[in-house]
C-alpha cells in the first residue's frame, strides 16, 4: 500500500473558545501539487502549521507517508510566510540557504567545500547565484521569497510545505517559484501550499483541499475544483462574476 505524502486525520486547532480548523480530514498525494484554498481567517495557515508540530492541536493524527511526524522531520521543508520572517537580522543570502542543511552538519559543525555548492546550487535553481553575498534585508520581497525556496531546497526533502509563496510577488518570481516546484513534482517530490488565487489553481495544482475552518472538499483540482464547492468553501465572499472567470471542474 502507497501512502498519502501528508495526512491529516480529525485535525482541530483552536484560539481559546473558537475553533480555528475543525476535525479536518485529508490526505496530500506524491508526486503532486497540492494546494490548501479558502477565504480569510479560513485556518490555511494554521493547518499547515498545526501538521508541522509548530503550533499545537487539540486532536488529530498526523502522518508524513504513514509515519508519524517525529520520526520523519528531516524530511519535510517548511518556507513560511514572508511577512512573519525578521528580514532584518544581519546574514547574508549564502548563510540563509546554508541553514538548510544545518541538520546534517549540526549547530556546531563546519561547512564542507561540497556543502557549500549544495547552497549555491539552489540559488542557481532560484535564479539568485548572483546574489549570494548580499544581506538578505536588502533584497526585494520576490527575492527574499526565491531565497528560502533556495533554503527549502538544500534540505533535500520529500516533502515541500509552503505558506502563500506566491503573496506578494512579482509576475517573474511567480513564474520561477511554480517552474521550481514543478520540477520537485517531477522528481517524484509531493509539494502542499496555502494558496490564495483561484484563477492558478488549474494551472499550478493536480489537488486541492477546499477549507473553512472544516474541509469543504478535498481531491483531484479535476473532480472537486467545482463552482458548488466553492461556493459552499466561500459563501457569499465569492462573487458569481469571479466564478464567472474561473475555470472549473464539471461538478455532478
């Protein structure tokens, strides 16, 4: 039996009386493109992280290839969301991307010549090589975005967790970030994004998880992608003219 790259079973997150994500059930494939959709405040974010371990959850079970969490960290990488990162701490972008690859040399050990090329490799495949001595505060937001895609990378993971890559970039950095993690799907790699526009989800994701606070739908973007799904995901926050515009799924 193949088991999911990432499940979620029962998962229920709350901020003291208010339930966040409410007993959500769903399963993320390998080799796949999955993305985490739903309105504000939906619990997106705090799904993912509730997977992770980073916050923690009232109930559920979480499984990376049917095992559990602890004995699997290494390999899953996790880019959080820009806005929650300090970009003004005094490293450079070679240093941001060796921290990717602090879990195989340790907190106290050296940097090998081939280590190094690791990080410089994923900044190549970022498209930022040029920019490996620059202080991270100095670059733009896409940058700073492409730079811990670089970070991600170097962990050599199985698994790709990423919060809203795409929130505030440019159309060029959209662009090499989704070229980046299609390549991670080829590679036989399962990536899993909050994602925010309805418009790319057919182009970008083979799955998709429909979120308010519960799961309104999870499944192939082909099947459950659907105009009822949405807007049962999103209420009367999603307007008939924006599904007007939407490439949907033929629902039943």
């Amino acid at each position: 039996m193949t088991h999911p790259a990432l499940s979620v079973t029962g998962l229920t997150v709350a901020y003291g009386e208010t339930p966040a994500v409410f007993s959500v059930d769903a399963a993320f494939p390998r080799a796949a493109m999955s993305a985490i959709v739903g309105p504000n405040g939906a619990g997106k974010s705090t799904l993912l992280k509730a997977a992770l371990g980073i916050i923690p959850r009232l109930s559920g079970e979480v499984l990376v290839e049917g095992r559990p969490l602890d004995t699997v960290r290494e390999r899953i990488a996790y880019v959080p969301q820009r806005a929650s990162v300090d970009w003004d701490f005094p490293t450079t972008v070679l240093d941001v991307v060796r921290m990717g690859l602090y879990r195989k040399v340790g907190l106290l050990g050296r940097f090998t010549g081939a280590m190094n090329a690791i990080a410089r490799d994923c900044l190549g495949r970022v498209g930022m090589e040029d920019f490996a001595d620059r202080q991270i505060g100095q670059l733009s937001g896409g940058q700073q975005q492409r730079v811990f895609l670089a970070r991600a990378l170097a962990q050599g993971a199985d698994l790709y967790l990423l919060d809203e890559p795409f929130a505030g970039v440019d159309a060029a950095t959209e662009r090499a970030i989704i070229d980046v993690l299609k390549s991670l799907k080829a590679e036989g790699k399962a990536v899993v994004a909050v994602h925010h526009d309805l418009g790319s989800v057919p182009d970008y994701f083979d799955h998709v998880l429909l979120l308010n606070v519960r799961a309104t739908a999870s499944g192939p973007v082909s099947e459950v992608f659907t105009e009822a799904n949405l807007s049962a995901t999103y209420g009367g926050r999603l307007a008939e003219t924006h599904l007007g515009e939407l490439r949907l799924a033929k629902g039943a």
